[in-house]
C-alpha cells in the first residue's frame, strides 16, 4: 500500500492487479471491477497482459541474449495484447475511472502464463490478484488452460480474486473462523470496501464433519492484533464472529449491513458456502487460508474447492 497526497488528503492506494487477454472472462473481470469501485478515486489498477514466447521461432535464444528482440511473431502477438489492453482501459474509463487510476503493459513470457502473472504480483506490491476464470472444473481446465488453478496454488503473498461468470449482486460472504487468517480476510475486506455505504457483508461459518477446522489458541493472535484488543475482541466460543464484525466496522461498514448467519454442520464446506452464497444473495466469498506450508490442510482444500466449483461467483483467496 502506498500513500500519496493530493489537496491537501491523505489517499491510501488499493493497488489491483488485473489479468487481461481479451477474453469474455477479462469482460466479466472489468464488470466485476466497474461494479464495486467505479467513481472510487483510492483505486489504481495495472491491466496485464502475457504474451507467450515459447515455441516461436528463435525465441529460445531470449534465455541467453536478452538484448535479442522478440521474433515477429511474438510481436503480433503483443500488439494484439495492446490492443486488448486499449479497449479494456476505455471501458473503465467511460465507466467511473479515471486516467490517473488506470495502467497497462504487455509482458512476453517463454515459460509458464501463472508464474509469469505470480511474478508480476510480487514485484509490483500489489494488494489484490484478479483473473477471471475459465471454465468449471477440470473440463475448463482440459481446453482452456489451468492458469487459476496454477494460480492458486502459488499466490499466497498477494490475495487472490477469482472472478467466475457474470456477477450481478454486490454483496460479500465472509467465511468466518477462529484462526488469524480468518480475521485477515476480514481485515482485506473491510480494507478495500473501506466506508462505501453500500457494502453489505454476511459472516458465516460452516463446520465440516471431517476434518474440521480447529480453533487457534488466543496468543496466536496477538503479534498481529496485541494482546489487549484480543483481551477485549476475541469471542474464540462463537467462531470470531463478533471479533470479525469489528475488523469491518474499524474500517467504517455500517454495522446494521452486517449480517450474522448461523453456523451449520456440513459433510463438505466448500460446497456449504456456495450454497449460503446463493442463498443470501452473495456475489463474493472471501476466504481465509494458512500458509503454503500448509497449504493440503483444510483451509487450502476449502479454497481450491470453492474456485473449482464456483459459478458466476467471485471467490477472494487471502493468504
């Protein structure tokens, strides 16, 4: 997060990194965007677009003259990207944005588009990684390419946003348990919806009957916290619900748009909260997970189940 001046106010940044190819997927990923933060000056977004290099003409000799240019096909490919990139930056801005917010570039790349997108995302300092999806399941991933998948499984220093279809509702579910990187998705949320008023979030905790999420001891809390707010904030009995709400309302949400859903116990989480998600009326699930070292554990396994199977949702993966 970077903070600049302007008249005199302090403007806190929320850097998005977008994915762009000029696929109907890109287009549902700028509506997603248009929906949530047009005419919203503290967002700044950087379009990309990869260009794959590998299998054309000479290209391999990138590796070892990096002074070489790209062959003439690699440069029709960027030109097409650029172009891609164009429409996509005058449709934000006829939209809500303004050019100040609003970058591109076309990056060429002679190995994987996921590492190249990941790459990208940790050198910018990025606060959020959007790609749109391609596809439900493994069929998608068969004909379209597994670039999300891979994505998942790699990004975990830039929170994730996959975004599935067209996304009408504007409302959030926030998968809520007792462990530090629930309370950080919340903290993620409350920090880009930061005092919009018409953000509407609905907590919810699904408990699965195998292999449950186990609370986190109250000290694992508090480097990020403190001890005192957790003293004061942390209600490990009831899921963190309250403890959610308040990371929320800190960041000025209208406690009366949060909602409370009762907890239930599922055999499978994922599908638990895209079930809650249609039901509420929910466009978003933000989702909380541990570190990569850990990644096989529940949290990991909720998350890439929730963007496997998600349809015409968008699915926020932090940590």
């Amino acid at each position: 997060m970077i903070t600049l001046f302007k008249k005199e106010e302090c403007i806190l940044e929320k850097k998005i990194l977008v994915a762009v190819d000029g696929s109907v997927f890109s287009s549902n990923s700028l509506d997603y965007l248009i929906r949530l933060f047009a005419k919203n000056e503290e967002i700044q977004l950087h379009l990309l677009s990869i260009v794959s290099s590998g299998g054309s003409d000479q290209n391999w000799m990138l590796d070892v003259d990096p002074l070489r240019t790209d062959s003439p096909v690699v440069e029709l490919r960027k030109a097409k990207a650029s172009r891609y990139l164009r429409d996509a930056e005058h449709r934000l801005l006829r939209n809500g944005f303004t050019a100040e917010q609003v970058n591109s570039s076309v990056e060429s790349s002679t190995g994987s588009i996921a590492v190249a997108i990941h790459h990208q995302a940790n050198q910018g300092i990025f606060d959020a990684l959007l790609i749109g999806r391609r596809g439900v399941g493994k069929i998608g991933e068969m004909f379209l390419g597994s670039v999300s998948a891979d994505l998942v499984n790699k990004c975990h220093e830039v929170p994730l946003w996959m975004i599935d279809g067209e996304i009408p509702s504007a409302r959030f579910l926030l998968a809520v348990h007792a462990t530090p990187e629930s309370l950080l998705a919340a903290d993620h949320l409350g920090f880009f919806m930061k005092n919009n008023p018409a953000t509407k979030v609905c907590l919810y905790h699904s408990h699965s009957v195998f292999g449950s999420t186990k609370a986190s001891p109250a000290e694992h809390f508090h480097k990020l916290w403190g001890a005192d707010w957790c003293k004061e904030h942390l209600d490990l009995e009831n899921n963190l619900y309250d403890a959610h709400t308040r990371i929320l309302t800190d960041h000025g949400i209208d406690k009366n748009n949060i909602r409370h859903i009762p907890p239930h116990t599922n055999l499978e989480a994922s599908n638990d909260l895209l079930k809650q998600a249609k039901q509420h009326g929910c466009g978003t699930i933000v989702l909380g997970r541990r570190g990569r070292e850990i990644e096989k554990g529940l949290l990991g396994g909720v998350s890439d189940r929730t963007v496997q199977n998600a349809q015409n949702l968008a699915i926020w993966i932090v940590g």
